[in-house]
C-alpha cells in the first residue's frame, strides 16, 4: 500500500493546481514531502523515546495534510448551496447538514478576520520584532474570541433564515451531475479499497510473495 497512498496523498495536490491554488498546492507539497521524507530516512537510525516523538509528528502530519488539503480545496471550490444540495441529494440529516454548513463558511471566515487584526496590528507596530511584541498575543487573541462568536451567531441565524430546519422540502437550482473526473476518482478510490482488503487474504493464502 505504499505506492498507492503516495498516489492517494497526491491528488489533493493535483485537485489544487488544478483549482489555481498554486501556493498552496507548492506549501502542501513541501510540507509533507518534508516530513516524509523524515520518516523513511531519519526514523530507521533513531530508537528510544527519540524514534517515539518523531514517528509521532511525521506520522499525524503524513496523515493529517492530505486531509487538510482536500478541505481547502472543498472550501474553495464549492458554494453552500452545492453543499446543502449534495447533502439533500444524499438524503443526509438535517443534524448533520446545518452544523456542517455553518462550519463550511466558518473557517474561511475566522481567516479572513484574522488576517484583518493582522493588518491593523502591522499598521499600529505590534510585530514580532517591534516595540510592542509582547502584546502580540493579547490583541490577537481578544479580538479572535470575540469575531469567532460573533460569525458563529450571524452563520447560524442566516442558516435558520434560509430555511435550514424548515419541515418543509426545500428547493435548489443547484445542477449537480458526476463527470468524467468523478468517476475516475470513484473508481480509483474502490480500487484501493478492494486491494486494502484483498492483498492481506491474498497473501496468507500464498498467492502473493
């Protein structure tokens, strides 16, 4: 399975290029190739708690940035209507569907209001580095809560406005349809499955070296 989960952690750098995410497609392609390639040649000569703690960090980073990746390309490819649609067309909860919508446009916008106290930050010389660094933390932080409780609040009454939890069946012009893409993922992804759980039969019974 080696092979194939190199191919698998792959596609959502692949999916990035091809939504022009070009920074992040690079950033994710260094980080993990980094922290595998910590993990293939530096792991076999440690031992002790040493061999530990690294095999943990490469391990959870290996696992988590394919992950990661996929998640920034779902957000920024796909709109809250294409969401609740998908979700409907799967006949999905509603438990599941509001709190997943709500989360969808969450975090990019906790970023966005980051980056803003970023800027004003920068503007009023609180840096690392500058005069005021050791209020770094406080104005970040404070300011942080409080929009992420706000925006938490505004999501959850625009969903309810919407009509999110209304007994009633809601309407969509949303056309979503599988593509040739779609399929060849599908298809690749109950390859790797299949094989996941025929190569260990396979090889008990001798067929495989």
């Amino acid at each position: 399975m080696g092979l194939i989960r190199l191919v698998l952690c792959a596609i959502p750098a692949l999916l990035l290029f091809c939504s022009k995410q070009f920074g992040k497609a690079v950033g994710y392609i260094v980080i993990f190739a980094a922290f595998y390639a910590v993990q293939i040649s530096v792991l076999p000569h440690l031992t002790g708690i040493l061999n530990f703690l690294v095999l943990f960090t490469t391990g959870f980073f290996c696992r988590i940035l394919p992950s990661v990746a996929m998640a920034a390309y779902a957000v920024k490819t796909t709109t809250v209507s294409e969401l609740i649609s998908g979700m409907e067309r799967i006949h999905m909860p509603k438990e599941v569907t509001i709190p997943l919508t709500v989360m969808f446009r969450f975090f990019p916008t906790v970023f966005q209001e980051s980056e803003a106290i970023s800027d004003a930050m920068k503007m009023r010389g609180i840096k690392l580095g500058g005069k005021k660094s050791s209020k770094i933390l406080e104005y970040k932080l404070i300011p942080m809560i409080t929009c992420s409780v706000k925006i938490g609040e505004e999501l959850s009454a625009a969903a309810i406005t919407r009509g999110l939890g209304a007994p009633v069946k809601r309407t969509n012009i949303c056309r979503l349809k599988f593509n040739f893409a779609d399929v060849v993922l599908i298809l690749f992804c109950c390859f790797v499955v299949f094989w996941a759980i025929a190569s260990p039969i396979i090889s008990a019974g001798g067929i495989l070296p």
